[in-house]
C-alpha cells in the first residue's frame, strides 16, 4: 500500500474510493491479510489515470476472497 500511494500521490482513503468506483486497479489478496496490485493494472492505471475503467467493473469491497 505505501508503495501505491508513493506511485500514485493518491490517499489511501481516495484509492478505495476509487476502486470502489471501478477507477483504480482493485487489490489482489495474497493471503491472510497481505494484498498487492498486479503491476500491469498499475501500469494502465499511470498511463491513463483519468481515462481508466477497471475491466472487472467496480469492485464490492465488503466481501471477503
């Protein structure tokens, strides 16, 4: 997440919100309590930051995987 938020000058607080909205690449859960984000969706995401739809369409953030 620390990572994320350095790449990409957004709060966390902005980036589940725009994940929520299907803007912003949604997590991969790792295990546990670990998740990461896979770097080619990171990747579109810079490259297009405005223009970017998650192709998942927006995420449910309640659910656990």
């Amino acid at each position: 997440m620390h990572d994320v938020i350095r790449i990409t000058a957004l709060s966390r607080a902005t980036l589940y919100r725009r994940i929520a909205e299907g803007k912003f690449p949604a997590p991969v859960h790792l295990g546990g309590r670990a998740c990461g984000w896979p770097r080619a969706a990171l990747q579109r995401w810079v490259d297009d930051p405005e223009g970017y739809v998650d192709a998942h369409g927006p995420a449910d953030l309640n659910t656990r995987a």
